[in-house]
C-alpha cells in the first residue's frame, strides 16, 4: 500500500523504551513505597502519565500530588538514556519513507520532555520535522485527537495516512482517527483491535508501507 503520511508512535515502535520506561515506573513506586504488580508493563502500555497516575492513586493508595508524582518517574527515566535504541529496523523504515517523499510525524502519548529526550538519544531529530506529544493535545490516546493533530500538521486527510504503533490503545486512537492502523506489537501474544493490519517483523511492515 502506498500512504500519503505515515505516522508512528515513539515508545516501543521507533524506539525501544518500554523497559527504561517499565523500569523508571516501577523505581518511583518503590521510592513511595509501593509494590509494583507483576503485570505493571501490561498496564501502563501506551498509556498516558495521567492514567497511570490515577492507576497508582486508586489502586496502590499513591497520595503524591502529580506533579511531584511525574517529576519522581521522569528523575528516574532521563537519569541515563545513554542504552536507548530504535527499535531494530524502524529507524530505517522511517528515513527509507523521508527518502520517497511522503509526510511523516512521531505522535507519543509521552510529555513533550521525553519525546524530545528519546528522539535526540537515537538521533532522529532534523529541520520541520513534525512531533506532536501529550503536552499538544486535549486528550491522549486511545482518542483520536493526537492522529488527526498530526494530520492537520502534515496537511494530509486522516483517510490517506497510516499509523504504526505497537499497543493496543494507540491502534484504536489510530483507527478512531479513520486511519489505517497498523500493529506492531514488541510480544506476539498481543492481539489487534479490530480492523488494524497485525505485523510481526520490520520486513513485514516494509511490504505493508509499500517499500518492498
């Protein structure tokens, strides 16, 4: 298929930061006192930081006000960036789209800090470049507003552009934007939601984008 824009989720579908991000989550519950769920990585998976902090509220009695709660978790995520990596053939994919010409934009359920944070660690960062973060839109995924700002930003209708994300809560923001989603999940156990196009590999999702 060929897309007039392809937009890409960051944490866990360019870059691999779901484990800096799992490990961040859970030293900040431990400093409260907190004991983190075994299936904490599940939960918080394409979630935003304000629905993780309520997480923490009504489930682990979290009494920190948010701000101090954020600051706690993101201390402890930007300490050392100096192991992150894109994810195995996504950069590529990303630079191999530029080269062709089609609009392209990171659209992240993470703050404006971490976005900027992360892409400069893998250094996919040059001139008109389009991000649109938590920190730019009224609600964050799995609504549709984060897809259809990026779309208003790349000037292309939501129906002739793509979303790749690796969670399940970004393909249903990708599909309630009347995108086409496709779901690369890091754990083939994760299931779609229906109508996203599932990929398991980066040469998969090479022929989908219509680059093979």
């Amino acid at each position: 298929m060929t897309f007039k824009a392809v937009f890409w989720d960051m944490d866990g579908t360019l870059v691999d930061s779901e484990p800096l991000h799992a490990a961040a989550l859970a030293a900040a519950m431990r400093s409260e006192g907190l004991v983190p769920p075994p299936d904490l990585h599940e939960r918080a998976l394409g979630q935003t930081a304000a629905y993780i902090y309520a997480m923490m509220r009504e489930e682990f009695g979290l009494d920190l006000p948010f701000a101090d709660w954020i600051a706690r978790k993101y201390s402890h995520y930007l300490a050392d960036l100096s192991a992150l990596k894109p994810r195995p053939g996504a950069i590529e994919i990303f630079h191999a789209l530029k080269q062709r010409g089609g609009a392209q934009a990171v659209v992240s359920n993470s703050d404006r800090m971490i976005v900027d944070a992360n892409l400069n660690a893998v250094g996919l960062v040059y001139p008109g470049m389009k991000t649109v973060s938590r920190n730019d839109v009224r609600e964050g995924k799995p609504s549709a507003e984060p897809f259809l700002r990026a779309a208003w930003l790349t000037g292309v209708d939501p129906a002739e552009a793509a979303v790749v994300e690796d969670s399940v809560t970004g393909a249903t923001a990708g599909l309630a934007a009347g995108m086409t989603a496709i779901f690369w999940p890091e754990s083939p156990r994760m299931v779609a939601p229906p109508g996203a196009i599932t990929v398991h590999s980066d040469a998969e999702l090479r022929a989908v984008l219509g680059l093979e």
